[in-house]
C-alpha cells in the first residue's frame, strides 16, 4: 500500500510540477514510514506464529528474522529523522535569508 502511495503521489506531483527535489524527500519519508510499520507488523506476525507452533527450527528463524527486521528499522527510523531535520532546515534558511535582509 505505502509503495503505490509513494508512487501515485511522486506521478502526481512531478505531472504537476517541474521541480520535484522539496516533494521527493516528503515522499520518501511517508514511504519510510510506512515501511517501518509494515515491517513492525511482519515481526508481530512471525512471532505469533512461532507462539502458536514453537520448534527449534521456527524459534530460530524467528530470530534471524527478528534481528534483521530490528536493524532495518533502525536505519530506516534513523534515515527518516535525518531527512526530517534536512527538511526543517531547508525551510527555515529562506525565512534567516529575509530576515537577515
């Protein structure tokens, strides 16, 4: 759902406008989230299914997966805030810029 959100928004906007570098980080970071949940509710999923039928086989697994859904949430969690804080800081230099004028 998050994929063709991004998609249908970044075809919107870029018949809409030329420039699209603002809009781009905007819709990167919606993607972003919705990757991290939809992460999130793979993890929720997999170990309720663990809980239902554990094996050593399945309990391991789940903890390859966990691990690496883990690290990907947080570079994703960490690359969203970072491009938030770009974000933020683009849109305040333009008022520095005419209030220094």
């Amino acid at each position: 759902m998050g994929a063709v959100w991004a998609f249908a928004r970044f075809t919107t906007t870029g018949l809409r406008r030329r420039s699209l570098i603002g809009e781009f980080n905007k819709i990167r970071l919606s993607l972003g989230r919705f990757l991290v949940l939809g992460l999130e509710f793979q993890l929720a999923g997999d170990v309720l299914r663990t809980a239902v039928a554990p094996g050593f086989t399945e309990i391991g697994q789940l903890e390859a997966v966990a691990a690496i859904r883990t690290v990907l949430n947080f570079f994703l969690t960490r690359e969203i805030a970072q491009e938030r804080a770009e974000i933020e800081a683009d849109q305040k230099a333009p008022m520095q810029r005419t209030v220094a004028s």
